[in-house]
C-alpha cells in the first residue's frame, strides 16, 4: 500500500510532504514522491534530504494532472496525497476538482497554513453512524491502530437520519434515559469502532452543524489527522462537510471512498 505524493515547488507543499511522509511511516506505507515541473520546461522541485530518506523519487514531463492520474492507477498504489496549492488548484479549483474526481485512490490532503504533522498520536473519524461511513473507521484502524494512538469516532448528533440499511444513528431526543444513551454508545462503539492492536478508543458524541464541529474538535483535541469517507464528488449539493474540511481543518484529512453514496 504505496502513498503517492505530488510534490510542487512552496514550502507549504514542502510542509505537506513532511506530513504526508510522517502520517505513511506511521502506517507502515512506502512512499512515492513525483515532482512536478513548474510549468512546461520548468525545473523540478528539490527535495530535502530528510524528507527523501527512503522514499521513491520520479519526475514528471507532461501535464501534471495526467501524469499523476496514470501514477495514481498503479497497483500498489492505495493513497494519493499533495497540497492544496499551485498549478493543482489553479482556475478555481477546477483541476483540484478533477485530480479528486477521476483518482479511485484514497486521497490525504494538506493545505497552506496548517501545522506540520511529525507523528501519529490521535487520529479524528467523524462517523455519521452508516455503514459507509464506517469504512473510515476500518482505514484508520488499519493504518493507525497501535499502542500509544487514540482513535476518535466522532458522532454529530443532527436532525438527518441515515437510511442505509444498517445504520445506527444517536438517539433523536435529548432527554432520553440515561441508560438509552449509554447503551447505543456501546454499540456504536461496537459496530463501528474497534481497534485490537493496544489503542486507545472512545467516542464522542456532539450536537450541532457537522461541518463546525468536526474543525472545532480536531483543533480542540490537537488531533494530526482527520479520516472521513465520502462518495468521491465535490460537486455542488455533494460532500459539504468534506468541502468545509478542505477549507478550514487544522490538520491533514484522509478522504476514505465509501462503498455506497453518502449525502454529504
């Protein structure tokens, strides 16, 4: 399971690289780093030597979104990774649009301004109490469960209720016993999150607008990812919570394809 990074000149790519790089040696991926030309001709980024200890380096030519699509299609490759700035989020977001749209590989995206993740020590999975979103939970199980981490299921109590087969969603009214609550805690818990490497896990439950309480939480616990699924679409009307993430998390997120469609 090989992470992919596109790498363009800035320090705040340089930043995410050394992110990125931390979070894959946390999880035990090799690493791949394609360095993209500043325009047709232009010179490669250079990269560190800390940040290119162990890692597998390729240059690319031709037009960068392209090239890092074929890259992305490898076997071995499972996460595409970069930052959310230069030439791959130029014209509005338009070829950021379409690098998320066309990869099948799961994506870890940083973005200028946050801070530099140098290890795993507790890992945020907003989960929304869906089958579909729980396959973020089984992604940052397999990558990040282990003696000393936290795994965080983060459940934000709303007026929406999952009506996939299989859901298990917080009780609707407040005032519900205290043992109801306690209950479905357990079995959240249960269903959806679980990691038998040695790894602290709890759950959270909150109330409030998704997209403000996740930003709140991560930075309030000083989590050093954010893994969520979603149904592989920044389209207008899709993904919102994802797209808030993208714009104000303070920290890497790890985008996770659910199997079916979320409605957000």
């Amino acid at each position: 399971m090989t992470l992919l990074f596109a790498l363009e000149e800035g320090s705040d790519c340089l930043k995410a690289l050394a992110s990125s790089r931390a979070i894959a040696l946390a999880a035990g991926w090799p690493v791949r780093v394609l360095r993209v030309p500043r325009g047709a001709g232009g010179l490669v980024p250079e990269i560190p030597d800390r940040l290119a200890r162990d890692v597998e380096i390729v240059d690319l030519g031709g037009d960068p979104v392209a090239e890092i699509l074929a890259a992305a299609r490898a076997d071995d490759v499972s996460v595409l990774s970069f930052c959310l700035a230069g030439v791959l989020c130029d014209h509005d977001g338009e070829l950021t649009d379409h690098l998320v749209r066309e990869s099948a590989a799961s994506l870890l995206i940083g973005r200028p301004g946050i801070r530099e993740v140098t290890g795993i020590k507790r890992v945020l999975v907003p989960l929304e109490g869906s089958p579909s979103s729980s396959e973020a939970m089984r992604r940052a199980e397999d990558g990040f469960c282990a003696k000393g981490r936290e795994l965080i299921a983060l459940h934000v109590v709303t007026s929406d209720v999952p009506l996939e087969p299989g859901s298990l969603p917080a009780p609707r009214m407040m005032d519900q016993e205290h043992y109801e609550w306690m209950s479905w805690r357990e079995e959240f818990t249960m269903r959806f999150s679980q990691c038998p490497q040695g790894g602290r896990h709890r759950t959270i439950v909150r109330v409030g607008d998704p997209k403000e309480v996740i930003q709140q939480e991560a930075l309030e616990l000083g989590v050093d990812v954010i893994v969520a699924a979603w149904s592989h679409s920044l389209a207008e009307g899709h993904c919102e919570r994802v797209k808030a993430l993208l714009e104000g998390a303070p920290c890497p997120l790890l985008l996770v394809p659910a199997q079916t469609p979320l409605p957000f």
